[in-house]
C-alpha cells in the first residue's frame, strides 16, 4: 500500500483505536502519527513531486537505524 493510503488509515481511526491496534508504541508518538504524516505525505507528493514507484520506506540501512534527517540527506545525494 501507498505511504498517502497508510497515513488516510492512521487518520481515520479514533484514539482508542490506534492505541488498540498498536500497544508497543508510546502515546507520544501515537499523537504525533497523523499530522506527521500528512505533513510527510505533502512534502513526498507534493513539494517533491514523487510517486510510489520511486519511494522506498525503510526504518534500518546497515542494522543502523535511520530517521528523517538521515532520510533527507540520502535523498539530496541520490538525486
């Protein structure tokens, strides 16, 4: 599935839900899940201008894990 239809099914769920379908993960994060995403989603669809086809979603390169500002410099390299 689409990173856009993962953030869409993030959002449409109530609190209860998401804590529900994801017990290992903080509340803090959880909170922070929707609206990351749609800022993430804006910034991937429409700002970068990609598609799906050119997005590949990985949480580890090497066992190292990576966040977003490893996950932008890569991307500035690569481009």
């Amino acid at each position: 599935a689409s990173f856009e239809s993962h953030v869409q099914k993030i959002c449409g769920q109530t609190w209860s839900q998401i804590k529900k379908n994801y017990p290992d993960i903080p509340e803090k994060y959880l909170a922070t899940d929707c609206p990351n995403g749609v800022y993430i989603d804006q910034l991937i669809y429409d700002d970068y201008h990609l598609t799906d086809d050119q997005l590949t979603i990985s949480n580890q390169i090497n066992d190292e894990d990576i966040d977003w500002t490893l996950g932008a410099a890569l991307y500035s390299l690569l481009k």
